[in-house]
C-alpha cells in the first residue's frame, strides 16, 4: 500500500431501531415492549422494528401480517414521519458541531469525515463517544457508530456492537479485519450473489482476497473489481456532504389485488401526478422512466424507457408510464405499482470516481485513531 496518502478519520453513526425507539420514547406505554411502525393494516408492510419484536424475527420490509404471526403480541403503530424528520434535523444539528462533511444517508445513519474537526480533537472514536452521547442526552435516543479508514469500513463496523456501542477499525487492523469478514457482509453482495460465490468457493474477505482482478471481473462483471479493491481496504470514496440525487420515486401498494387494466391505469395516473409534484418541489427532471410491478405473488418486474429530452410533466410521465405497462402481459395480479424517474439533471460527472477508488490507503501502524 501507498504510505504517501493520508488515512482518513470515517464515523458512520446508525441510529438504533430509530422510527420505533422514538415510539417508544414519546410514548411510555410502548417502553420494553415489542412495537413495530407501520404495518398495521391487512396489506402493510412494516418500515421498522423495536428490539424486543426483532428477538421474534420481526424486522423492517415484512409484511405485517407474517410479524403478527411471528409475534403475537407485536404493537403497531402508525409512522409519524414529520416528527422523525425534526428529530433526525437535530441529531444532523449535533455532527455539524463537529464537522461540516457530514453526508446523510437517510433520517437515521450519517458519514462524518473527522479528519480535520472543529474541536481539534485527534481521536475519531473519542469524537464518535461524544457524539453518541450527546444525541443520548440531547434527544434522548442512543445511537451505534463504526469508525475506521472509509465509508465501507466504517458502515460494516457500526453493526458490530449494537445496539448503543461502537467499534473502531484501526488502520493496522484493517486487512486482518477484511479477511475475517464474511462475505455477506461485503456492501454490494446480496442474497444471490453470496450463493454464487459459494459455489466458487468464497466465504470470508480471505477467500475472495486470493481471487484474481481478472477472475472476479470474469465472473461478476463490473462488480468483481469492486470486490478486489475494498477487500484490500481501497475504498476512497470521500464524504459527500451535498448527495447527488440519483433518482426519485413515488408507488403505492393496494388494498386487494389489481388485475383489471382499467383500475391500474387510474392508480398509475395517482402515482404519475405524485412524481410529477416532487420532480417539481424539488426543481429536477429526468430521462429515464422505469415502472415496478410487484405482483401477488411477491415477485417482482421493472420495465424502462429513457426519453431524448428531460421531463417532470405528469402527462409524459404518465403516457410513458402506460407504455410500459402494456410493453408486456401482466402474469398475475399486481399489488404493487411504481414510478421512479433516473438519469435526472442533478448528476455529475463520475469520471473520477473509478479512480478514487483504486487509490491505495495509507496504513500507518502508529496513527492516533
């Protein structure tokens, strides 16, 4: 590795269960108890989890009624997503004491670049205690944080020790750290692709480590050399402050089952006017329209189409939209329907970013971390 770059000081903080724990922090009577927000109704789907429903196997993107089953006992409740955003405004307001590269992920996890900070401080896990304190006291919820070298480090390291902990990934620790992970826990290695490497062998970051660039390139296509670099700690991705808006979405889930064109076409005609309105709050446009159909069964199909101009008017949206829907024969009722425009305006050019990539990582054995 390049000992001529600098390390980078990561924190990613993980609010712990954070639309439930606030739950249960405005309301006493859901204190220790198993609470899960949204999924109430016959066809909802949960968005979060309290621990004690989680020691049932209930978690978020279930439906509520497989977590009724699993749970008994389980206390939904509907989501409060305005009061979610104040609070996540104020645990933002805490990071900006500290730095100013802070890059949201959603209302609940966050990067923080403390590299250079504002209390001069040379220790990113004593930044981070602070921190986790301080929303602890302030807002009354705890929160999990990982540090390390990068972002990729850092989120895997957040999920070691919660809930309410943290762990550092020291540079010197990093590969070590890498070779002993299992492969599932490799960001951007899903369900069917770890089964896939599986079959090739490739367990833990140690497996994949003695892969060839060639061979992970042969056998994952783009993907395989993202795997080479970050399980040799090459992830130089900095913290964002300002995240590029790569799409934006709008879908409903139906209270029965569709399969009548004509009811399709008046609820795509509800989610193309939704789109449209948040293309125009948010002033962007895009190419790239792309239809989700998730059908009774569960399964799922996109179909897109990239136009030759950028739009955010409802009626193009809608008319494309219809296209796609006809495009192919729907083979089963549809339970879900989903409008996302990409490709939009917003995005910048990322021709630097293969090669930020594959900078080396300065790994200083004696570093202040």
């Amino acid at each position: 590795m390049d000992d001529s770059l600098p390390i980078r000081k990561i924190i990613h903080v993980d609010m712990d269960a954070f639309y439930a724990s606030v739950e249960q922090m405005d309301n006493p009577r859901l204190r220790g108890k198993a609470v899960a927000v949204g999924g109430g109704t016959n066809r909802g789907v949960i968005s979060a989890a309290s621990y004690e429903a989680r020691k049932f196997g209930v978690k978020s993107a279930m439906s509520g009624r497989i977590a009724e089953k699993l749970c008994p006992h389980l206390i939904f409740v509907a989501p409060r997503f305005d009061r979610y955003r104040d609070i996540s405004q104020q645990i933002r307001s805490i990071f900006l004491d500290y730095t100013d590269l802070v890059e949201p992920l959603s209302l609940d996890e966050a990067y923080l670049d403390v590299t250079e900070n504002k209390i001069g401080m040379p220790s990113a896990t004593l930044i981070a205690k602070k921190i986790r304190q301080r929303i602890q006291e302030e807002v009354g919820l705890t929160a999990s944080a990982g540090i390390s070298i990068n972002k990729f480090i850092a989120k895997i390291a957040s999920d070691y020790n919660k809930p309410n902990g943290q762990k550092t990934v020291n540079p010197e620790d990093v590969l070590q750290f890498l070779e002993e992970l299992d492969i599932r826990k490799f960001y951007g290695v899903g369900k069917v692709t770890a089964e896939k490497m599986y079959q090739k062998g490739i367990f833990t970051g140690k497996d994949l480590k003695a892969k060839s660039l060639g061979y992970l390139e042969d056998n994952f296509g783009k993907s395989g050399a993202h795997y080479y670099y970050i399980v040799r700690g090459i992830h130089n991705s900095a913290v964002k402050p300002n995240r590029t808006r790569k799409s934006l979405a709008a879908e409903r889930t139906f209270s029965k089952n569709l399969s009548s064109e004509i009811f399709l076409l008046e609820k795509l005609e509800h989610i193309s006017e939704e789109v449209s309105r948040r293309l125009n709050k948010s002033g962007i446009s895009g190419k790239t329209i792309t239809l989700k159909i998730k059908y009774s069964d569960f399964t799922q199909q996109t179909r897109s189409k990239t136009l030759p101009y950028y739009i955010q008017d409802k009626a193009i949206i809608l008319e494309t939209a219809k296209a796609l829907l006809y495009q192919d024969h729907l083979k089963d009722s549809v339970r879900l329907l989903g409008i996302s425009l990409s490709n939009l305006n917003t995005a910048q050019s990322d021709r630097n970013k293969e090669d930020d990539e594959k900078d080396a990582i300065s790994v200083q054995l004696k570093f202040e971390f």
